[in-house]
C-alpha cells in the first residue's frame, strides 16, 4: 500500500499516483500504438525516471517482455525530458559487438575541443539501451558491448580504433532495460549494474489491465455500436486476461516448441484486431464476440504447433465464452468450422472494410480473381490451387499486414507455399513487395543498399512495403541481427553515410511539415518521424522452417522476431487440400473420368500413408521425416 501514494510538497499531503498524473483522453486521430494509458505502476515509474534524468543520474529498468520498459521510457524522452535532452536508441542482440556499439555513439558525438566529443553543444544525450542481457558471451565469460559501455562508465571515454588516440565522452547519460535472465537472456557483470539505480518493472495486475484496455475499448465502443455491445466491454476484457493467463500457465515452452512464449503485447494485439471492426457491420452481441473470438484465435492459436495444442486452446475458448457471457460455442463460431475476417471480400471495394467472410465459395472465387489480376500483372505468374486451408493462411498474412506495426512470422517446411501466399496477400492489400535477390558475391555491402531501398519506399516515399525475408537468404547471421533490429526499433544503426544522410532530411522536409513537425531544423526530429513512417509502412514477413536447431536458435538470440512478430504455423495439409491438388494438376491430363478419379484416389492415400508412417518413425526413432 505504501507504494501506492506520493507525497506532494506542494499540499504537504500523501495523494495517490494517479492524481498526480495529467488527465488522458483518446483521441480520434490516435494510433493504437499511441494510446498509452497511464495507471499506478507507469505513473509511478516515470516520475523515479523523471528524478534520476534530471539529476544526471543513469538508470536501469528491469521486468519480464510486455511490462512497458520501452515504452514508459520512449514516451518520456520524447515528450517529458525538455528540450536539452537528445534521445539516442540502441538494442542489442546476440550478435551485438562492441565495435558496433562503440561506432553507434561515436557517430553521434560532435568534437567539442581536442580529445573531447559529446552531443551539440547546451545539449545532452540520453542513451536509451534495450535487451541490455542480450549479448553473448565469449570465451572469458565477458559481454563486448556491456563492457565496451563500462570502459566509458569508469573512464568516461574510449579509444578510437582508427588513431590510436582516447576520446572522452561529455554530456552523456544512460538509461538501460532487459527482462530477466531466461532463454538467451544472460546475466550481465555487477561492476556494470553498480553504475546504474535499479528500477524493476512488475508485471500489470488485473486491476491495470483492466483500465487500460478497458478505456481503449469503451471508446471504441462509443463509435456508433448498441446497447447490447457496449456492455460486454467489461466482460470481454476480462475474458481475455483469463485466457491470456491460462494460454501462458498451460502451453509452456520446450525444446520443441520454442517459441510458446507468452507476453503482454500478444493481449494487446487482440483489442489492436478488435479496433479493426466496423460498428456498421456488428449489430448484435454475437457478431462483436465472434469478431473477439477471432482475434484470439489468429493471436494463440496460429501459433501453435501440434493438434493437441489448437484442440485444448478451442476447448479452453469455448469454456470461457460459455462462462463470461453465457453463449453456446456454436453460436458464436457460426455456421463455418473456422472463423475468418478480412477486409478483400469486395475485389472493388474502395473503402475495404474488416469484416467476417461468412461465404466461402463467394470467397473461394473472389481469391480466383485476385490470383488472375496478380498473374496479368507480373511477370512471374503463380500457379495456385486455393483450398480453403490456403485462403485461411492468406486472410491471416492479409490482417497481420494491414495493421500498423504488422510483422509475421511464418513457420513451415519447404513447399508448404509460405512465400506464395504472402506474395498472393501483398497483391490483394495492393503493396509493395521486395525480396533480396541472393548470388555468390552477396554481402554485407548489397544487404545494407537493399535496407536503404526498402526502408526509403517505407519511410521517405510513405510506400506501404512488405519486405519478404526466407531462412535461405540468411548468408550471415548478421542479416536477422539488422531485421531485429527493424522488428524493435525501426531503424538499422549506422546505416547511412552523413551525406545520404542529409540527402534523406531533405527529402523528408515537406512531408513533415505537412505532418506538422515545428522544428524542420532539428535533425533529431526529422529522424524520430522517418523512423515512425517506417514502422507504419514497412511489414516484415519473415519465412521460416522449424527443421533443425537454427530455427530454435534464432528465437533465443533474437528475440523480436517472436516478441514483434504474429507467428502463423503451417501445419500438413488437410485431405481437402490434398484432393484439390490432384484434382488441379491432373485436369489437362487425358483420361477417362474413372481412371482420373482412381488417380487422384491414389495420389492423396501414398500421402496420407506417408505422413502415418513418418509418425511412427518419429514415434520410434526420435527423428522427423518431413512431407509436402
């Protein structure tokens, strides 16, 4: 309880944490990314910050992924810190070196005299540092970017590599968070932590979640749906907390299943996909839940990998929609084994709305459609046989790109058509679709002029993108160290050369000033807006496969790509599907209507025996056999 209140110099009284706070309030033209709602926990955090920044003194948030470190510290350096204070934001991986880190600020400082550098003059960075346990260790037991961070700590500067000569840092001042030792997550040297004043970030109670999606769901509301509605809020809320508790208590990770991590910022994507309902088209309290229900299953169910898992996580729904609110499971899935939303039902629709696709032939023939416009339009035309089970994976890659700050993470063995329906998708939102073009001399150098490329689309020419990136392409680890990168922050550091630098803030000049940012002059400004286009515009689809340990491995030591991205596991394919292949290829073959039937018959049962038998064999042996 003695946490919960502040005393006020001013009254000469103990008041709560929230009265101390400005009063919030969403408005219309507010990102979801934007609606941060403040409750006792960030309230109280941002003012132990606000008192250390302004005391010169370097802090360290630590809490498990989800608990708003990044945020509460985004939001006050960009808002609250002052006019003196200059942001500069790092985030290290597994593959962060010191060199790097060392090469980041230096390239910020400016020469204040000889041998001194620091920020502009009558200014002060504050370096923001994210997943600071990340790095690994090498052969002494020592991490190259904290201890490069610790020279500078006890010294205050470091050696330029280039001259041989010391470089003293002025006017810097640190601010660090990590999650706890877990997964790739080490524990970093105390003669680092002694620097620091420790702040640790709990995880939200009930009572927080409640008001903060519970607000951001009552205003939604307020847009013009019923009574009937407007009063599962509470409920709905509620409900996804307890299934957010039972998915993470219940479905925990192994090696097999690596990355079943659960965090916060999986809940909050399922009120981001509710917001995406039209209140023209939710009438009834059935329609609002079966919208929720989807959501929640595009959030924990896609990512599952087994049977068993999708199974227990529909039982489980299913219990608690009977329980909350009283309704039959039946009801609220509808007359369609699978529920799917999407906003292409219309192929000439202008103002394309997100709303349930109850018909499915409909459907079936409207993706027909797409795939023949795509397939006039390029010169790579896709021979494609939609089954239901791949208009299902299509509407899920369609719904994560569509959203702001929309990643995903597609895992499956080769074959199981991951780049061509992402390539299908990207032509029915109409964006744009790059891809690296991988030969024997391509390097570091060609990735980083592929960045520049696709981070412009995004970022200066405001180009919705998707950046479609395969497990094949990966030549260096390198490359998925950048793409974390992107996935966290939105930027690559050091990516430029000053001059395309400067030629990037001057293209930027008009559309920030048409986006009404005030101070055109202020580089640091410029570049917070390019970085935010880039996260809006830019989607990331990553494509993967679990065969192996790097798949394994790359979730450990990056850990963007399961925190930032929506996974969508491509499980074998169902006898339907089967069918309908068969059925595709063997049309132009010519034989008798018997015979193409026996055919097909027999094609879709070696299949199905197959994927018995490699069972078994993984049963017996401990081995996978993979068939697509």
């Amino acid at each position: 309880l003695v946490y919960d209140y502040v005393f006020d110099l001013e009254t000469q009284a103990w008041v709560s944490w929230m009265d101390t706070a400005d009063e919030f309030a969403i408005t219309p033209k507010m990102s979801f990314q934007e609606m941060i709602v403040p409750t006792n926990d960030s309230v109280r955090y941002t003012h132990l910050f606000h008192m250390l920044t302004q005391n010169n003194l370097h802090s360290f948030m630590c809490g498990p992924t989800g608990t708003g470190k990044t945020v509460n510290i985004s939001k006050y350096l960009q808002t609250g810190a002052g006019d003196r204070i200059i942001p500069l934001m790092l985030s290290f991986s597994a593959q962060t070196g010191a060199n790097q880190t060392q090469d980041l600020i230096d390239s910020k400082c400016e020469k204040r005299r000889k041998g001194v550098f620091g920020p502009p003059s009558g200014k002060r960075y504050i370096v923001h540092v994210d997943d600071m346990n990340m790095p690994k260790r090498e052969t002494y037991g020592a991490q190259p970017p904290i201890e490069i961070l610790r020279q500078w700590m006890d010294h205050a500067g470091w050696y330029d590599r280039k001259e041989n000569t010391y470089r003293q840092l002025i006017d810097i001042q640190f601010v660090a968070a990590m999650g706890p030792p877990e997964g790739g997550r080490t524990r970093i040297t105390q003669r680092y932590v002694r620097h620091f004043n420790l702040i640790n970030f709990v995880p939200f109670n009930e009572d927080s979640l409640g008001r903060i999606f519970g607000m951001i769901l009552d205003w939604f509301m307020a847009k013009g749906f019923g009574g009937s509605i407007k009063q599962l809020s509470e409920g709905v809320v509620s409900t996804s907390v307890a299934i957010y508790n039972a998915v993470s208590e219940n479905l925990l990770p192994t090696p097999a299943k690596s990355h079943y991590t659960f965090n916060l910022r999986d809940l909050s994507k399922i009120f981001q996909g509710v917001l995406q309902g039209e209140s023209a088209l939710i009438k009834d309290a059935v329609s609002f839940l079966r919208l929720w229900v989807h959501e929640c299953m595009r959030v924990f169910s896609d990512r599952l990998s087994t049977a068993e898992d999708r199974t227990w996580f529909q039982e489980m729904i299913a219990e608690k929609t009977k329980e909350h609110f009283g309704m039959d499971w039946h009801r609220v899935r509808g007359a369609n084994n699978t529920i799917l939303y999407g906003n292409f039902a219309d192929s000439r629709a202008v103002d394309k709305k997100y709303a349930e696709l109850e018909d499915r032939d409909h459907l079936k023939k409207v993706m027909e459609e797409y795939l023949e416009d795509y397939n006039m339009m390029t010169s790579k035309p896709m021979s494609l046989v939609l089954f239901e089970n791949a208009i299902e994976h299509v509407a899920r890659i369609s719904r994560v790109i569509n959203l702001p700050y929309g990643n995903a993470l597609l895992v499956g063995v080769g074959g199981s058509g991951r780049k061509s329906l992402t390539t299908l998708a990207v032509a029915i939102a109409d964006f744009k679709l790059f891809q690296i073009e991988i030969s024997k001399t391509y390097g570091m150098v060609e990735w980083h002029e592929d960045l520049k490329k696709v981070l412009g689309w995004a970022g200066r020419d405001n180009e919705p993108t998707v950046f479609l990136f395969d497990d094949t392409q990966i030549v260096m680890e390198a490359f998925v160290e950048d793409i974390n990168g992107i996935l966290n922050t939105g930027e690559v550091p050091n990516l430029y050369a000053q001059d395309e630098l400067q030629e990037l803030m001057e293209a930027l000049q008009r559309p920030a000033k048409d986006a009404g940012i005030q101070n055109l002059g202020n580089q640091a400004e410029l570049w917070s807006f390019f970085v935010g286009r880039c996260r809006t515009n830019l989607h990331i689809v990553l494509t993967m496969s679990p065969i192996g340990d790097a798949f394994r491995k790359r979730l450990l030591m990056f850990p963007s790509l399961v925190n930032c991205c929506t996974i969508d596991w491509f499980t074998e394919w169902p006898e339907e599907a089967l069918y309908s292949v068969a059925q595709h290829f063997l049309k132009q073959v010519e034989l008798t209507d018997q015979v193409r039937g026996g055919v097909i018959d027999v094609c879709v049962d070696m299949q199905r025996r197959m994927q018995a038998i490699s069972k078994r064999f993984l049963a017996s042996m401990g081995r996978h056999y993979y068939i697509t």
